[in-house]
C-alpha cells in the first residue's frame, strides 16, 4: 500500500504538468473505442485547425478492435498525440509515449474529430516484448507497476473479448486489396470478427445483392410483355 501512495506522490514529478491516476487496464480497455497491436513505423508533426500542434503515428497493423479495418481496406493507421514540433514551434507534452521504429506496441485509442487519439498518453500504450515463452505487454510510462505494468498477450486478447464482447481482428494486409485472386484465397484468419462489423457486412452483401436481382426481374417482366404484344398482333392479322 505503500509503494502505491509513493507512486501517486511521483507523478507529478516525474512527469511535470501530466498528472496520471493509477487505474486498471480493464478500465482504460472499456473507456477506448479502439485497440491496436501492431509496429511502430514513423511519426511527423502537424498543425490542427485550431491552431494546436500535434504528432502523428504511424503504424501497421496486425490486429486490431474498432478501427474497421477491414471495410476502410486499411492495415495502416495514425493515431495522434498531442506536442510535437513544426516550424521552428515546439510543444512538449510529458508521457506521450516514445518508440523505436518497427518496435511491436498495443494502443488504447479514443476517436475525436474524425482523429484517433491516443488514449491517456503513454499511459494507454505498452511495449509488446517476448519473455522465455510468454508474450508480455510493458506499460511504456510504469513497466514496474504491480498493478498496470505488465500483463500477457493472451490475458489480454482474452480481457478484451470479456469487455468487448469481441475478439481482436487480424488485419489483412494491403498486398491482397491489389490482387483479388489472392484475396480470395487467403488462408481463413484465426480470430474472428467483431460483432458490429460481422453484422454490417451482411446487411451490406444483401443491399448489393437485391439491387441487380431486382433489376433484372424488372427487365424480364418488359421482355415478356413486349413478346405478348406481337404474339397478339400476329394473331389479329391471321384472323
């Protein structure tokens, strides 16, 4: 109980005007509307409409929950930060997370504005490391804390499939959006959907499908009618 006090007392000084409170990862999981493991690729800073700097992320994706990768055709995402620097203007804000380029990470993200966000800074992002046979992800801002440090892959994947109500999606990669046959192909993914995602893509598949059926109906009821009328007119003149 102690060392928790302390942490709290530290905070603030170890990161200045960014205060956190200690709150458990199934708290941070049911605030976030998204979810990413995947690589860290390259980030660069740009000014918002509002005049504020903000960094953005790169990263690749291997699996994720809420983005829709699948229905953007996307395995790529930026996910904003606020700071950064942009000509010769800096911003520094403490616990925005840090990472090494093709460094494997998992996000917490919050979507603001059309933008998704990270959620809770560095607090909401771990470092995804193998440890012996275990898959461990390291919270970038207290890997050492009991509480919110570390926890395993697997604990997590299953965390979020309790909260979610859905597991996390693998995300294909962009390599098949250019080749259809390969698309087609693919070996089926070993995590299934979301539930939302699952059930717009059938309403989507049948809005698709009535529409040329219906059209066609259409045309053959014409068809017909027209084949009826000459059928009549031979028929007066013979008689």
């Amino acid at each position: 109980m102690v060392w928790k006090i302390l942490a709290l007392i530290l905070i603030p000084l170890s990161l200045e005007a960014t205060t956190f409170q200690l709150v458990p990862t199934e708290t941070q999981m049911r605030e976030a509307d998204g979810i990413i493991i995947g690589h860290y690729l390259k980030s660069k800073s740009v000014k918002l409409e509002n005049g504020t700097i903000a960094t953005q992320m790169i990263f690749k994706m291997e699996k994720e929950y809420g983005l829709r990768s699948d229905f953007f055709g996307m395995d790529e995402v930026i996910v904003h930060y606020p700071g950064g620097s942009i000509d010769g203007v800096t911003s520094k804000v403490e616990g925005v997370p840090k990472f090494i380029g093709g460094e494997k990470v998992a996000l917490f993200t919050k979507s603001i504005d059309n933008r998704y966000w990270g959620l809770n800074l560095g607090f909401g992002s771990y470092k995804v490391i193998s440890y012996g046979k275990d898959v461990i992800l390291v919270n970038t801002l207290f890997p050492e804390n009991a509480q919110i440090g570390q926890i395993k892959l697997q604990e997590f994947e299953q965390m979020i499939k309790t909260i979610k109500g859905s597991n996390l999606k693998v995300v294909q990669s962009a390599q098949f959006l250019d080749n259809p046959t390969a698309f087609a192909n693919r070996a089926p993914a070993s995590v299934s959907e979301g539930k939302n995602r699952s059930i717009a893509s059938k309403n989507d598949e049948s809005e698709d499908s009535n529409e040329p059926k219906s059209l066609n109906v259409f045309w053959l009821i014409g068809f017909l009618a027209f084949c009826g009328g000459i059928f009549r007119m031979g028929r007066q003149k013979k008689i």
